[in-house]
C-alpha cells in the first residue's frame, strides 16, 4: 500500500472558521477545534465561565502564542502507555490516524509499528508545527493533515487499523465522531483515546493543595477553563461510551494521584515524570485557561519578561513560601516528582 495513495482521497483543507468552538488542550500537545460543543460553567466552579465560544481558537493565531514553546513545555507519553495500545491491538498494522494529533507526537513515535500514519488537527498553528518537526528522512511514512476529527473524508471506509486520540477525545462532538469512527475502523479495528487532568506533586501535599486552588478557585483561573471539554477530561473520559452496537472488549485503564507520597494513589499510574519546578511553571503557562487569563489581564507580565508578575508568579510564590522544603532561592532547579491524574480508554470495532 502506498503511504501517499491508499486510504486517502484528496479533499480541501478544513475550513476551521466554519466551527463554532476551539480549545487550546490543557493538558496535551494539542489545539483542538469542534462543532457543536457548547460551553457551560465548570463543574468544580460556581462561577460561569468567562472564555466566550472564538476566544481560544483565536488564541492559537496570535503572536503572543508560542507553538514551539507548547511543544516543548507538555509532558510526553511513557513508552509502557504505548506498549499497552499496541499489546491490545490486534491484526495488521497498514494504517494509523491521529486524532487532535497536535505537533505530531504520537505519529512519530508509532511511526516503526505501522506501514502508515495520518495525523490530523484543525489547528493550521499545529499541522504547521508538527510538518516542522516530523523529518521526511526518519518519517516517510507520516503524514498530516488539518481536519476536525468528525470529518475525514480524505479515509477510506474500513481502511484504518487503529485510530488514536491523545488529550483531544475531551472535545469531539460524539453525535458525529462514532459514526465517522465506524465508518472508517476496520471490523477488529482499535480504538484508543487516552489523556491526562491536573498533575499533583505527590511529596508536596500544600503545594498539590495551592495548585488545585489557583487551577479551580473563582478567584483564580476557574473560570477560565473552556467547557464542557474541561470538565469532561476532569472526569477520566468516563463519558466516553462506545456505542455497545459497534464496539466490544471496552476496557479502560485509570490513575488517580495521591497527595501522600509516590504512588499513593489509586489504580494504575501512567504518566508520571521527574520534573524541575521552573519547568513545572512553564508547563502551567501553557494551560488554556492561564492564556484566557492573560487576555483579560493584558497589563500583568511575568517576572521574567520584565514585569511585575502575573497570576502563574503569584501561584508559585505562594507554593514556595508555604511548602517548606521548596522555600530556597534557586527554587526554580529543584527537582520534584509529578503525577497526572490519567485514562486510556480501549475499544475493538465489531
């Protein structure tokens, strides 16, 4: 089968200023753009959501945005995460499609497991990033393309082996992502969407405690999470259902962090990460909402751009100050172990 012919039929670009809501991924390596979704207030706020329905999608078109800085500041996925997606996977290995691919992470790394690889994004910013990164002489076999995922008419009906989703099933449009997905999986065809919540620092239970405050507090960033797709990854995909008419052997893999140690959490981990705090932050500035935020804040600047600071400074002074052990000048290189509460959701095509 040829990467470049089979599978695919040549389609324009999505036209993403036709889609009515757009999320910058809190917790990924992806901008994501869906139809149909409708934002709400979140469900750990009392406060209704300040981010209206074009804002993010704007977001990720400004200069202020850093593409290159997103791809670098997001966690990346654990080799066992993979190896269990590919262990259930059962059957050829001809073609793999990307959901909400982002800058291109998990085409590149499965790329050696299969024949070929589509990624797909709606965000124009993202496909650019991931065709920047994703090197012809090493990845021949990847492909990318700008599409929302519950739209792809450039596949085949029954061509695609296993269809993935990293941090990006939070925001699809269900009424219309199923039927499109048993439309193009194969019969015996994988399904695997996984994705990741707030991460804790397990030794550090203030510190998890201040964090979760500046993420969900009203007076913080609460209100500044889009909706419901936040609200929905909070809850572990457990929305997520597979119709039971066209999917079988559903299974699902959870973690929930504990504040009370390494590993005091319950299920099975799967993405944690040892981590310098200075790089924590830099992976919280990438959070949707702190970029909702600054849009509302334009006069706040981080300590580091020459500014007197802004909300993501505040939050780390105040851990820094009330969590002892990372009360140190060079607080910034201090290592620290990070959880993320996690799911892998797994379905086989009937």
């Amino acid at each position: 089968m040829s990467p470049k012919k089979s599978n695919i039929v040549s389609q324009p670009a999505c036209n993403t200023t036709s889609l009515k809501i757009s999320h910058l991924s809190t917790s990924s390596t992806h901008i994501a753009v869906y139809s149909q979704l409708q934002w709400q207030p979140s469900r750990k706020s009392n406060t209704k959501s300040k981010v209206d329905a074009l804002s993010i999608l704007t977001q990720q078109s400004q200069k202020a945005f850093s593409h290159a800085r997103y791809a670098a500041s997001r966690p990346s996925y654990p080799t066992s995460l993979y190896k269990t997606v590919l262990d259930y996977h059962q059957g050829p290995k001809s073609l793999l499609v990307d959901l909400g691919t982002g800058h291109g992470l998990v085409p590149r790394f499965l790329a050696p497991s299969f024949k070929q690889l589509i990624g797909t994004d709606p965000s124009p910013g993202m496909i650019a990033k991931a065709k920047e990164l994703t090197s012809k002489d090493h990845h021949s076999n990847v492909d990318f393309k700008q599409a929302g995922a519950e739209t792809l008419p450039f596949i085949e009906k029954g061509s695609v082996d296993v269809v993935t989703a990293a941090q990006a099933a939070h925001w699809f449009d269900y009424t219309k992502l199923w039927p499109e997905m048993e439309r193009i999986v194969r019969s015996g065809g994988t399904l695997a969407f996984w994705g990741y919540k707030d991460h804790v620092l397990p030794e550090y239970k203030r510190a998890s405690e201040i964090l979760d405050r500046y993420a969900y507090g009203d007076k913080f960033l609460g209100p500044y999470w889009g909706q419901p797709g936040r609200s929905i990854i909070q809850g572990l995909l457990r929305e997520v259902k597979p119709p039971m008419e066209a999917w079988e052997d559903v299974k699902r893999i959870e973690y929930e962090p504990g504040k009370e140690g390494i590993g005091s959490g319950t299920g099975e981990k799967i993405m944690s990460k040892r981590m310098r705090l200075g790089d924590m932050e830099e992976y919280v500035r990438t959070w949707s909402s702190v970029h909702a935020w600054k849009e509302e804040h334009k006069d706040s600047v981080r300590k580091s751009e020459g500014g007197s600071g802004d909300i993501v400074d505040e939050m780390m002074n105040e851990i820094t100050k009330h969590e002892g052990p990372l009360h140190i000048k060079s607080w910034q290189e201090k290592e620290v172990e990070v959880e993320w509460g996690s799911v892998i959701l797994l379905a086989r095509k009937k």
